[in-house]
C-alpha cells in the first residue's frame, strides 16, 4: 500500500475554487470526481483525518469461536471508550470501529420516547471505510411510489434519467453481481464480476425459491475492495491536478452573500487547533450525509435565510427516514464449520471476503396488496463466519423495511448541546408509525418461516420493536441470555440500518420540496444537496449507490451551467 496519499492539512486555501464540496464518502468522493474531470478547481473540505497504511494492519484472530453476538468485547467497548453509540450497532466489528466518530466530541440528541442510534464516520472517505459494501440501483418502484400508493411525492425524475449515471458510477468503483433473470426491482447493473452464493446459500436459494415463486435469492452486488485505501473518485481527482483536500477541516456553516443570497462558499474550524477559517468557490456541493448535511443548513441562517439556508418554505430537516430492521439469527447442525472466501472475488487483507445473499423486496409491487404500504427486503450471510470446524455452521438474515415520509420526522439544532467545536448537535426525531409496526409483524413472520423451512435452529428473531423469539440462543447460560435481551433491545432501534434518508429532499415543486431534480436548492441555486438528504422516499435498498448517481447527474449540470455562468437561477425542468 506503498501509493497511499496523504492530504495536507495546510494546502492552499487562500483562493477562489470553482467549487467547493463539504463530505467525502460516497456523494462527496464522486463529486470531486466528475467535477475535475470536466476542468473545474476544486476544493474538498473533510471533517476528519485520512487514513495511513497503519490504519489496515490487518486484525490477528484467534482461533474461531462458536457463534455469539460478540456481549463481552461489545459491552466493554460501550462502558470503557469513547464510543458508547458506535458500539451499539447491530454488525458489529472491533476492527472497524476505528473509523467511527468518538461520541464524546460529536454528541447528539433525540426524545426520550424516541431514541436513534446514528453511526458515523469522519474521515476522507467517509463511511465508505465501514460500510458493508452492497450497492444495488434503485427503480421506479421507489422513484413513483407516491404514485403508486399515494403517500408522500415521486422523485423529480424517472429511472430511465438515472440509468446512465449508475453506468458511470458502477464502472468508477467496480461492482461485483449478476443479472439475476427475473428481478426487475432492483435493476441489474454493469459488473466487474460476479456474485458468488456459497454451497449453504444455494441451498437455502433452492428451498425458499421452490416454496414462495415470488421471492428470489441473489447474491449480494457489492463493491470490489480498493486496496489503496482512497475511495477511487478522490484517487481520480487527484490525478486530474485540480483537486485540493482540506483534511480536519469542520464546517460549522454555509457562507451566503447578503445582496444576492448566493452561498459564497463555508467557514471551518480546524480540528485539532480550532482556529475558524473562510473558504470561497462558485458553487457549493453539500454530501456531508443526511443528517449533517442538514444539520449544517439549519445552521447557516442568515438575515437573508432566518430560518436557516435553503430553507423559506420550512422544510429542511423534515420528512427524515430510516429503515426498520428485522433480524433472524439461527445456525446449522448439518454443515459444521464456515466456507472459506470465493475465488471469483478480489479478496481484502483487511475487511476480508464480502458476499452473501440478497432477497428482494416481493410485496406491493403490483400494486397494494398487503396491510401495510411498501415493504422490505432481506440482505444475509449463510456459513460465512468462521467457527470452529465442529460447530454448527452460522445463519443470519436481516429485513430493512421502508419509512414513509412522515413531516413530524425530523433534525433540529439541540437548544443545549453543542459538539467539541461549539456547533449545536443534531436532534433527531424518527418515530416509527402504525405502518411500520404492520410490516415489521409480517417481516417477523417470513422471517421465522423461511428459516424453519431451510432447517436452521433458531438463536433469535427481534426488530426495532423489540424480541420477538420466546426462547433465545439455546446454548447461552441464564446470564447470557439476560445480557442479550438487554443489549438487543440496545442496538435494534432506529438508526441501526444506517441508511437515514431526507431532509432536504427533492421535487418538482418548490412549494412542497427544498431542492430541483439535480438537487439544487431552489432558494440558493449555486448550492447543491446531493446526498441521501436529497431522498423524498427511502426505498428498501441501501442509499450508497443512489447518492453516487444522484451526485453524478448533478454535477453533469453543475459543470454545464458553471461553464454558461447560469447558476444564479435553479431550473425548474430539468433536461440533461
């Protein structure tokens, strides 16, 4: 890993950038990206450090042990760390941990009666250093689902607009998949390689396929590794020489021109010296993820923008959303041991061999004929955790359910905390409804039914309303079990998917949306919200290859209309 960069902390600042865009995972690394490859100077800000070669010494494991949940190392992490909430999280990893915030300088707030786990990281890449990898399109089963079942508002624009920015996406960070005959939603994509399903996995694919003609089961469409360890827009970028990173740079608020409204560019504070520095650029790209993104336009009013930036019709930070999860953890007799990584697969010496098994969300999609609005899908894993060789093999398969919008849902600035820096922390409100209880009923049922139909013993079912299984991990001791109720209930809240989405979202109309189909705000129209923030609807599939689209087909305008000097004004109909 002889070729990692290291950003400078004290680059040349001191100068106008065309543009100027604030996050760098997955809407921010594929901003710099398509910016100077179309000749733009830019300048990315980044909150936290980038990663050196001693970040991805890889972990030395012991020998397997049976499957658990990981109780002791996970508590200890909680009571003995700075990171009481990173901790939590649902797929937990000791070696990953490193590359999530230290809850103490980065707090947050929510209702008691509401409590949120919001999982993040700060560093040049974001959480594209933590993320699980799987990247699936999104179709017009989420861009029309207002449509289609009348709840919320379509996004501004059709798959078909969309297709050719996941193309370009896809081939920038390499996606391994397959076509998957049958499956219209999600769409196939353009693959670098193929998926791999695991002898277990195939079998559970043969038994649930035989017994529900609706459902399918896929292999995961994931990410290949990028063993330089920088996410491959930025490496792109700074091949091009117009790219300038700004690392530990904490942007505490979006900077507005008085006469005009335009943003002039941001105010950060260093990190580490928490000396306050300007920055100025044409254009400003916000990907810094949902939360913070709108977080940082609710601070940044003005007396041009009281009520915060982008924000006259009152709408920014409302209408967020999450997933609901339901996870089934249960093990096999029959197949002692684990299967060792695919060879079809780019291994990591770090993170290790990624795959698994997809299932599809199969309800409503023909129009509504369940209980509940939308629906969910499955991602898991079959024999892919190493235990020892006569332990039963693992099984684990989680559902994500999709959050209608809902306008109480929402991210405030705290009244009463701030963060290391003297920002006022998010408050984050996102209170599951009747709809999701429904659904989560009956993704509690598949659940259980699909595995009983594939054999396994069951340790567990529980979501995010809590344990669902009379009897839990059969071969814990009392105490053991005690710990996991406790601790589940701890980590399955909202916020565990780690898919937020909303807030700032966008539409055909200004009255009832913050940003235009190319995600510029209709109020400043020289600024652009491009990550999950920009969602009107939260669909069933992770955001992280959307938000990379999405930032794509922004910046084919953004380069277009800088170049024509036609970024005083937003579009209404977009046409690219």
């Amino acid at each position: 890993m002889s070729n990692l960069h290291q950003a400078q902390d004290s680059p040349n600042i001191d100068r106008h950038f065309d543009a100027v865009v604030i996050g760098s995972g997955p809407a921010g690394s594929t901003a710099v990206r398509e910016l100077t490859a179309a000749g733009m100077d830019v300048l990315l800000l980044e909150a936290g450090r980038e990663l050196t070669e001693e970040d991805f010494t890889p972990p030395v494991y012991g020998k397997p042990k049976p499957m658990g949940m990981d109780i002791m190392t996970r508590a200890k992490r909680m009571l003995g760390s700075r990171q009481f909430n990173q901790a939590r999280r649902s797929f937990y990893s000791d070696s990953s941990s490193r590359f999530l915030v230290d809850d103490l300088a980065n707090p947050y707030t929510y209702p008691l009666d509401a409590p949120y786990l919001w999982v993040r990281s700060r560093l040049l890449g974001g959480r594209m250093h933590a993320y699980g990898r799987v990247l699936q399109r999104m179709s017009d089963v989420d861009f029309k689902a207002a449509s289609l079942d009348g709840v919320g508002i379509d996004w501004p624009f059709e798959y078909a607009d969309l297709a050719p920015y996941y193309d370009r996406v896809e081939e920038l960070v390499g996606v391994y998949g397959d076509a998957d005959p049958g499956v219209e939603h999600p769409p196939a994509g353009r693959y670098v390689g193929p998926g791999h399903l695991n002898e277990m996995e195939q079998e559970f694919k043969r038994v649930v396929e035989s017994r529900w003609p609706d459902r399918h089961v896929i292999s995961w469409r994931f990410q290949a590794p990028f063993l330089d360890r920088v996410p491959p827009g930025i490496r792109e970028a700074r091949k091009t020489g117009r790219l300038t990173i700004r690392t530990n740079a904490v942007v505490s608020r979006i900077t507005t021109n008085a006469r005009t409204g335009l943003a002039t560019g941001a105010v950060f504070i260093d990190a580490r010296t928490k000396r306050e520095h300007r920055v100025t650029g044409d254009v400003v790209m916000l990907c810094a993820s949902a939360i913070e993104s709108v977080r940082l336009l609710l601070n940044s009013g003005s007396s041009r923008h009281p009520g915060g930036l982008a924000n006259s019709n009152g709408l920014v930070g409302h209408y967020l959303m999450e997933q609901s999860m339901t996870l089934g953890f249960g093990d096999d007799a029959r197949r002692p041991g684990y299967f060792g990584p695919s060879s079809q697969c780019e291994e990591d010496p770090f993170y290790g061999n990624s795959g698994g098994f997809l299932i599809p969300r199969y309800q409503n999609l023909n129009g509504q004929t369940e209980a509940y609005k939308r629906g969910y899908s499955f991602q898991g894993l079959a024999g892919r955790v190493p235990v020892p060789e006569d332990s039963p093999a693992m099984f684990g398969f989680g559902a994500g359910g999709e959050m209608l919008p809902q306008y109480g849902n929402h991210v405030a600035l705290s009244r009463h905390v701030k963060d290391k820096w003297g920002i006022p922390a998010a408050h984050i409100v996102c209170r599951p409804d009747d709809n999701d209880r429904t659904m989560v009923a009956a993704a509690v049922r598949d659940v259980t039914e699909m595995m009983q139909a594939g054999g396994y013993r069951t340790n567990f079912v529980a979501s995010t309303f809590g344990v669902h299984s009379k009897h839990v991990w059969p071969d814990f001791n009392p105490a053991q079990r005690a710990m996991f109720r406790v601790g589940i209930r701890m980590s399955l809240m909202m916020g565990v998917s780690i898919h937020e989405a909303g807030g700032a979202r966008m539409g055909h109309d200004p009255a009832t949306s913050v940003l235009n189909g190319v995600a510029q705000s209709w109020d400043v129209p020289n600024l652009f919200v491009t990550d999950a923030a920009s969602f009107p609807t939260g669909s069933t599939e992770g955001p992280a290859l959307t938000i990379m689209a999405v930032t794509a087909r922004a910046c084919d305008y953004i380069t277009r209309a800088h170049a024509a000097g036609e970024l005083t004004r937003p579009t209404q109909d977009v046409v690219l």
